[in-house]
C-alpha cells in the first residue's frame, strides 16, 4: 500500500492542502484506507511527497500488508 501512496503522491501538484489530496485520492480511485488517511492530516500547505510523508505521520497510520 505504500508503493501505491508513493506513486500517487509522486503524481500530486504542489503545494497543496489535505481536501486537495483527497480529492485527487478518490478521482484515482484509492483504497478507503489511504483517503481517510490523507483526509487526516493535519490542515496546513504541504510543499512536496517528502513533505507529506515526513512531516506527518501518515505512513505510520497505514496498514501493513504482506
């Protein structure tokens, strides 16, 4: 699941705010899992992917699959 978050935030323009992420998130059609992830962060401008991943700690909050 984060290979699929990696690319999608690859493909993101930037900067932009977590409704934008979502936005885009469910137009890509994106687990629930990964949306409701994004919808959670925190509201302020992130700058790029590394941003987003580093920053937050949405990473942590996605679950592991096998």
């Amino acid at each position: 699941m984060f290979t699929e978050l990696d690319h999608f935030l690859r493909s993101m323009e930037y900067p932009c705010r977590p409704g934008d992420l979502v936005r885009e998130a469910r137009r890509d059609l994106l687990p629930t899992d990964l949306v409701e992830a994004l919808g959670s962060l925190p509201e302020r401008s992130y700058t790029s992917r590394w941003d987003v991943l580093h920053r937050t700690s949405i990473a942590e909050a996605l679950p592991i699959s096998a």
